[in-house]
C-alpha cells in the first residue's frame, strides 16, 4: 500500500525515455528511435503516451514557445512492476521550419499520463539544419571567403534570413548580406540584399535569382554565380534599387515560413503581430545555444 502511494506521488513510478540519433535533421527528413518505458515499484495504468514538437522563438518580451506536432504513440495500457516496454518512433521532420540558430530552437516533450498519478516527462533537444538542397549555397558563400554572423536566422513573417559577412574578396567593398531562400523542387529562389560601400556612404542593392538543380550540384559553378551577381551589385548598386518580391509571395513557399502546419495563422497573429523577433544578440548570450543551455544542463549531448 505505501508503495502505491508514494508511486501516485511519482516515487518508484514509471518513468519514460526517448532514444533516437543526436545529431542535426535536415527539412523532410526522418527521425528514427524508440521511447522505452521502465516499470516502478508498483502496476500502473497509462492513459496516454505522446511526443510533442516544441519550437521556441527569441523575442524582444522573451523566449516564446508554441507547439509544432503532437506525435501520438499509444493509447491506455498497463506496465508491470519493473517491466520495460518499447515503443518504436519515428517523425519526418516538415519541409519549411526555420533552421535551427541563436533565435531558434527545438526539443520533444515526451508525455507519459499516468492515471492516478503524477505524469513523467522527459526532454530530447532536436537540431534543424539547413535543407540539402540549400546547402551548395552557404558552402558556395564559405568558398567566396564569406562568413555567417552569430545573429543570422532570425525569423519574421516571411521566412528565415541568413546573413554573411565577408573576409577576403569582397572586405571592404561589402558590409554584408542577407539572404532568404524558398526551395522549388531540386531549384532554390534566393533573395538576397548586398549591403555596399560606395563612396562613405552605404547603399543596398537586392538582387533575386534562381539557382537551377544543374548548378547547385557544382559548388564552383554555384560559387561562380553567387560571385557574378554579389559584383555586379557592387558595381553599380543604384541599379538594383527594386525591393525584394518576397513578401508578396505566400509565406508557406520560404524556408522558414511560418505558416499553417507549422505554427497556424492565429499564432502568427498572436506572436509574430505583437512580438517582434529579436536578432539573436538581443535575445540569447551564448551564440547557437538558442537559450537551452541552463535547459538542458548545458551543451552535453542528450
């Protein structure tokens, strides 16, 4: 009987764990594991076991957390005294999350409900990296000698944008430039605004571009228009004077975009129209911790 007891107070109670691979998650790809259950001190009844997507955002009030997927994996069962069950998971992560970065950051909330009892949790921070097929991009500009800064990625309502600095052929005739990106089949759409020295004054040039599968698969040949269209913005940036399009593009077409599936129109209107989203140096100290750090009991792997 004090067993039970204490056990409905969450001493000697099951307890849950997700395992799946720690390592960076590109957009459509799977995540594979298992949630293991360990049987307490005594029977217990589960109602319910499910893992929830979280997605937290740096902004100027705070970090803003909402929920991108709830992931159902069982309903009622019961689990024996110091029995194991396994539950095997999986979960594809969507095509259009922002990536992770300073302002940017995701976990699964493992849920066990427990009836009767206190519910047991566990926390698994997961690492969204850049789609593969933009990845030819931001090794492209690394090749051009150019670096991204610690406050790239922050998120608006049109996407996620990245900006570089240059280090060694466009230094000093470049203060840096910021990119979105919008993914078209094995094609990716680029915005992209090139900051300019010109003179002692600084001037923004914005170029918009696709960049074809056949050329992505070349980091030199992507390299090599990256470079064409940076100069000829320096050349002569009052050429490039036209804003950008992207906004008027739906927001569900950009890396990025937050949109319904990802966090829904009412909870852009709830976050995004009253809370302005921070660059990451406003938010977070710490660089790409995204404010997990204290979290998760540092940077140790989970």
């Amino acid at each position: 009987m004090l067993k039970k007891f204490l056990a409905r107070f969450g001493k000697g109670a099951a307890t849950v764990d997700l395992r799946f691979e720690n390592r960076p998650y590109a957009a459509d790809e799977t995540v594979r594991g298992q949630v293991v259950i360990q049987g307490g001190e005594v029977e217990q009844r589960i109602n319910h076991l499910a893992v929830r997507l979280m997605m937290s955002l740096g902004t100027k009030q705070g970090t803003v957390t909402r929920e991108v997927q709830v992931i159902p994996l069982s309903g009622a069962f019961s689990i024996l005294p110091q029995e194991q069950k396994t539950i095997p998971f999986t979960y594809t992560v969507p095509a259009d999350l922002p990536v992770s970065r300073g302002t940017v950051s995701y976990y699964f909330d493992t849920h066990l409900d427990i009836e009767g009892g206190v519910d047991r949790t566990d926390v698994d921070r997961l690492v969204v990296e850049v789609p593969e097929e933009i990845r030819p991009v931001f090794a492209a500009l690394g090749h051009l000698g150019f670096h991204e800064k610690p406050t790239s990625g922050k998120v608006d309502r049109y996407g996620q944008e990245f900006a570089f600095v240059p280090t060694t052929a466009f230094a000093g005739r470049v203060e840096e430039i910021e990119l979105r990106f919008a993914r078209d089949g094995h094609d990716v759409f680029v915005w992209m605004e090139v900051d300019c020295r010109h003179g002692y004054h600084e001037v923004e040039a914005q170029r918009e571009f696709k960049l074809e599968s056949g050329v992505l698969q070349s980091e030199a040949e992507t390299a090599r228009v990256l470079e064409q269209y940076i100069g000829e913005a320096v050349e002569r940036p009052h050429a490039y004077a036209q804003p950008l399009s992207y906004k008027s593009h739906h927001t569900h077409s950009l890396l990025g975009g937050l949109a319904a599936g990802i966090m829904g129109a009412v909870l852009l209107d709830e976050v995004l129209d009253v809370l302005d989203v921070l660059d990451v140096d406003d938010a977070f100290e710490g660089g790409e911790d995204g404010g997990f750090g204290d979290f998760f009991g540092g940077d140790d792997d989970v």
